[in-house]
C-alpha cells in the first residue's frame, strides 16, 4: 500500500480507494515531531475543501498544529473514534490513524504530490 500514498510537504498523506475517494492522515514522522498527543478537531462531514486549507487541528503537550487539505473536495466521512483515541496515530498512523476520507475535486491532483521517494527527501533535507 505505501507505493499508492503521497504526501503534501506539510506531512500529509493521501490515498486514492477503489471508490474514488481518498483516505487522508498525517504521516509518521509528523506523528513523532508532535510527541504527546492531547487533542485533535475533525472537519467536519460535508465540508467542501481546498488544497492547502486547514482542515482541522491537532495539538500536542508542545503546540497546536493545523492539519491541511492535499487536494481540494468534499470531506464524505471522518474517523470519529480518533480524538479518543490518539494513541492510533503513533501505532499506525496509515491505517488505524487515519483522519478523514475526501471525494476529490480532481483524483489526477493526488499524483502532483510527492511519492515515498521524494517525501523521504523532503525529510532529509529537513532534518539537516
């Protein structure tokens, strides 16, 4: 399943389901950058998004943190047992962790953004 996710540079991940919608998350590493997860705010069902528009929060014993759109579209459904169970993101943040299911404006979007490879990079570059 990692080949078919990519990632926004902000730690995003998005994934394109065989019903044409697309399951959104944040990526691992943003998972371990926030240490100590506290609370979390969904978007809510039904609300049309932007790429790059905020779309909910996530807040740690060190910040609070927007949670942005890859792609613009409707959000169909959110994982409404996250905000109590946080502990999902760290465990596995691809699957469990996941945060919402978007119905693209345009699913060709999703492969403008970065594959694994190229995200991995970001993180280096990052990192340094």
């Amino acid at each position: 399943m990692a080949a078919s996710r990519r990632y926004a540079p902000s730690h995003e991940w998005i994934r394109l389901e065989d019903d044409g919608t697309a399951t959104v998350g944040i990526s691992a590493y943003a998972v371990e950058a926030l240490t100590d997860l506290v609370f979390m705010q969904l978007p809510e069902v039904g609300r049309r998004v932007k790429a790059g528009e905020s779309f909910g929060e996530i807040e740690s014993v060190k910040a609070v943190s927007d949670m942005y759109a890859p792609v613009a579209g409707e959000v169909v459904a959110v994982n409404a047992e996250l905000p109590q169970r946080l502990e999902s993101l760290g465990q596995d943040p691809y699957e469990a962790g996941w945060i919402a299911r978007i119905k693209p404006d345009n699913p060709a979007d999703i492969e403008s953004l970065l594959d694994q490879a190229a995200y991995d990079a970001l993180l280096v570059k990052q990192s340094h």
